[in-house]
C-alpha cells in the first residue's frame, strides 16, 4: 500500500496523518465537531461523515483509504491465561474462555486475541491478550465511513495503534500514558506486547479546568499554561502542579 490517512477521532480534536510508503508526510488537526461520534441516530452519522469528508479534503491528503483506532473505554482489552499450553487450541477455547471477562454476551461482541507467550505465573499455561469490542460500537464506525464514501482498511483499539508505532523503542518494561481530552489509556509492555491496559475517565479536560480554577483563567489560556508549564515543579513556582496534582491522585 503506498499511501493512506491515519485518524484519530477524539472527542475535542480530530487529527489526521498522511502515511506514504510507511513515512509520514503530512499531518493536520482540526476541532472536533459538536455531534457526538457515537450517536444511534442516523442524522448525526451522517453529520459525522459530512464531516470527515471535509476534513480529508482540508487536510489535502489526496486519498480515500483511511485508517482508525476504537477507543478504549469502548472496548474490554484484559490479559488472561488460558488453561493450555498449545497455541493451536487457543482458537477453540477463546470464546468459552474469554466470556467472564466481558460484561456483555460474546455473540454481541467482536472478538480479537493475541498471544503472549507461556505464562509467568502459571506454568503450562499461556497469557494471551484479549481485545473484545461491542459489534454496535464496530458497525457504527463502518456505517459512517461508509456514509463518507472513505475506504476504511483497519480498526482497532487505540493502545495496540499505538503500542504497534512505539514498540521498537521501548525500554522493557515500559508502562505508556496516553492523555487524551476525556480519558487516560494506561498500558505496560513487555517484551514488545502489551501485558496490561486501563482507561481511567479522566483526561486534559479535567487538568485544564483545574488550573482554570486555580488561576482564574478562561479554557484557552488554561490550556496553554498546561502545554507551558506541564508537571514542572519548578515553573511558576510549582503553582501547575500543585493545582493539577489532586486531578492525578483521584
């Protein structure tokens, strides 16, 4: 494939990659629109996907084949050990097994894993990590995309996207914060696989408004003392800190 678009849909900005023969050449952010992404109803998908159109022809990428991320409060991602040590019957018992760790019926899910290895705990067993996503939340990324006239070559989780882009460099282990707008993603890796994920419903927003708070400013400028200043206990006298620590203690 010689080229496609990267996608990241977040819920306070939209942002976008041009990939060509596996370099990036082109990136472009945008604010997200105000029609929530999720939304059963079919109006607001076609909203969306009016959208999206507009934002590949503003970004100037000049294809139509596109990829994008689930994320990860959308899906159930654990690692689990499985009573065998064969790799070749994974398959067999992969359903049976992974339906204690998924709050929904797993006929109503879509059902990826991959294996880890022999586990570390449980000898003669294997971790294998269990990604699951509600087949609603897949077909609606589907049904949007197909209203946009995109060609959508991938969805995954957010965390494996990112543990794929990041896991030559990793020092081992490693554990990977990604703070988004309303949610933090929280993964350890190991060995170049990921043996751990959380996502907490706490994210920049939430910092933001704590230094708003603290320092009497609007969104914006909250916003900009946060990518000034950051955890930097000897800026502004540690007053960032302090005011975004009680956000990160919860």
């Amino acid at each position: 494939m010689e080229s496609f678009v990267g996608l990241d849909l977040g819920s306070f900005n939209w942002k976008g990659v041009l990939i060509q023969n596996r370099t990036l050449v082109r990136l472009f952010i945008k604010p997200a629109p105000r029609v929530p992404l999720f939304s059963e109803d079919k109006e607001a998908q076609e909203e969306i996907a009016k959208a999206l159109n507009n934002f590949i022809k503003e970004g100037k990428f000049g294809t139509k084949d596109v990829a994008t991320a689930i994320p990860e409060f959308h899906s159930f991602t654990r690692l689990v050990t499985l009573p065998t040590n064969k790799p070749e019957e994974v398959k067999g018992i992969i359903s049976h097994e992974a339906q204690p760790y998924i709050p929904i019926p797993i006929e109503d899910v879509t059902l990826a894993y991959e294996i880890i290895g022999p586990s570390d705990l449980e000898p003669g067993k294997l971790d294998v990590l269990l990604v699951a996503v509600p087949k609603n939340i897949t077909q609606r990324y589907v049904d949007i995309f197909s209203y946009a006239r995109l060609n959508l070559l991938s969805l995954e989780t957010e965390t494996i996207a990112v543990s794929r882009v990041f896991r030559e460099i990793f020092l081992d282990p490693t554990m990977l914060v990604s703070i988004g707008a309303s949610t933090t993603d929280i993964s350890i890796f190991k060995d170049g696989k990921i043996h751990f994920t959380r996502s907490i419903p706490t994210g920049g927003e939430s910092l933001a408004r704590a230094v708003m708070q603290e320092f009497g400013l609007d969104l914006t400028q909250a916003q900009s003392f946060l990518h000034t200043y950051g955890l930097e206990e000897k800026q502004l006298e540690g007053k960032v800190t302090k005011a975004i620590k009680p956000v990160f203690d919860l």
